[in-house]
C-alpha cells in the first residue's frame, strides 16, 4: 500500500491509474475507521480496480464550537485498519497543503445543505462539499463510497456529482449497527458506558416508527411523535436536534407518507452529537 500526503502526487498517481483503464474505487473518511468504513472500502474493493481511501480531518466542516480539536485520530491503527484491507492508496493530506495559502473557494449544494443537519451545523455541508469537491478532483474515481448512516451528506454530494459533471458513480452503501442497533459512528468512541448503552434508543425510535408505519399509519405528525416518547423513554437524550419524517429526494418535511420516505433523527446524549434514519419503501 502507498501512503501518499501530497495531493499532486496522488492526482498524478491516480491519472496514471487511470490512464491505464483502471477503475479507482474511492473511500473518503476522516478516520478513527470501525467496520462501518470497512464495509465501504471492502465494496470499492470488489468493484474497481484500484481503492484509494483517504483520512483527513476537514477543519471546513467543523463549527467554531464543535469537536475538531477533540474529534479522534488514531493515525497508526488507522494505517494498520487500511493495510489490512489490502487497499492501494491512502491518501494522508495535512490541512496546509488542502487549504494553502489564500484559500478563498467554497463549494454550497443549496437547499439541500440548510435541512436536517444543515440547520443545526451552519456551513457543515459547505465544507463537506469543498472538500470532497477537491478529493474528487484529486483522486479522479470511478465510484466513490459513502456511507447511508450520513443520509442528507450521501444526498448532497449526489447532487453535487450531477450539477458539477463529475463524472463518477455516487453508490450509497447500508448502515452497519451495533447489535443493539446502535449505529457505528466515530464519535461513539466519546459516550461512556452508559451513555452508549442508552444511545441504542435513536435507532429503537426509528423502528418503532417503522412498525407503526407497516401497522397503516401514514399521519407525519403521528410517526414523530411515537418517535419523540421512544427518544425521551431513558431519559438519557440531552437535546434533541430534529426527529423528521421527509422525502428521501428533495430532504423536505411530508404531512403523510406517500411512496418513499426518510425518517432521520440527530440527538445529543451529554454532548455527543448522534443522528441516524432509515428508509421507509412502501
Ligand atoms: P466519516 O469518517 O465519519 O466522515 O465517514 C466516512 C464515510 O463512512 C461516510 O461516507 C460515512 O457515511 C460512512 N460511515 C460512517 N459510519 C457508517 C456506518 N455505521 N455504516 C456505514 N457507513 C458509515
């Protein structure tokens, strides 16, 4: 496996893949990796080529109050995770050489951006979309992995691809759990055991939901509810961000479930920011 922190060099690393009609699979995370970025990079792997990961901890993407500074990187078992997967190219940019000198240029996928966690996060999705709008630039992929677990992330960068012809595969992959539900996350790593033990109750709320959808319920208003008893059942929920019944495209509230919908929560437990969804097909 190369480890490559230039990002010249992996642009000319990958063009020269490329230019050999290798297929490149690209997995981007901000590391502290758990199976859930492993299912990604595993499926790049069986469908390219070639697999480059990269592990960059976006400042763009992080409020001025929020946990960059705190956020994990554990460099050294993160570069064993990567080599144990047999991966090609992982790409280990520092912050000065993806933001150097003045660096004035933004990328805004409107409207999608201000929902959900875009309300919440001011500006998060601009920096999601700057950066994987560089790393896309960087690493030319064929496909690109993300994970359903960041939902309206996925949505935006699909638009994205498609209002800025990039021409590259945007393939959304499951959310893999904990036993209990939980959704793996990097930022598990920062409940205690008790608060991880309770945070199971965002994805019980959304199943609760689920079933009572499949029971014939169709009222929005109704779904919410049942899941805002579930969420405040432990009394472990901090603050609860949004809990949304939505269409799965455009990110817009529905009054009653027609075809599709998403139901997505984002709840803080102590100060840890969780969220999660699920797809409902009917
Ligand atoms: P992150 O390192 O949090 O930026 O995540 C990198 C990629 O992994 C994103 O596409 C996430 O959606 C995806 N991901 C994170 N957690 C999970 C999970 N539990 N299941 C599947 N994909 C995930």
């Amino acid at each position: 496996m190369e480890i490559i922190r230039i990002p010249r060099i992996v642009q000319d690393t990958c063009k020269q893949y490329t230019s050999k009609g290798r297929t490149i699979g690209f997995v981007p995370t901000m590391g502290a990796l758990h199976e859930g970025h492993l299912s990604l990079i595993r499926r790049a792997k069986d469908e390219n080529d070639i697999t480059v990961v990269s592990i960059f901890v976006n400042p763009a993407q992080f409020g001025p109050s929020e946990d960059f500074e705190e956020y994990p990187r554990p460099m050294e078992e993160d570069i064993g995770t990567v080599r144990n997967e047999d991966v090609d190219l992982l790409f280990l940019p520092d912050t000065s050489s993806m933001y150097s000198g003045l660096y004035v240029t933004y990328i805004t996928v409107e409207t999608l951006s201000d929902k959900l966690c875009g309300a919440f996060r001011p500006g998060h999705f601009r920096g999601v979309s700057t950066v994987i709008t560089k790393l896309f630039n960087i690493v030319s992929p064929t496909r690109a992995y993300f994970g359903q677990k960041d939902y309206q992330q996925a949505v935006i960068i699909k638009q994205l691809a498609l209002d800025l012809n990039f021409d590259i595969d945007i393939i959304i992959c499951p959310t893999i759990r904990e036993r209990d539900g939980l959704a793996l996350s990097s930022r598990n790593a920062f409940l205690t055991e008790e608060q991880r033990t309770a945070a199971s109750v965002l994805y019980k709320a959304l199943i609760k939901a689920s079933d009572i959808i499949e029971s014939g319920v169709s009222n929005a208003e109704q779904i919410r509810e049942v899941m805002h008893t579930v969420l405040s059942e432990e009394g472990a929920i901090t603050e609860t961000d949004y809990v949304v019944v939505c269409d799965p495209d455009t990110l817009d509230d529905v009054s009653e479930i027609g075809r599709n919908a998403l139901l997505a929560v984002a709840a803080r437990i102590g100060d840890t920011r969780l969220i999660d969804n699920i797809l409902i097909k009917l």
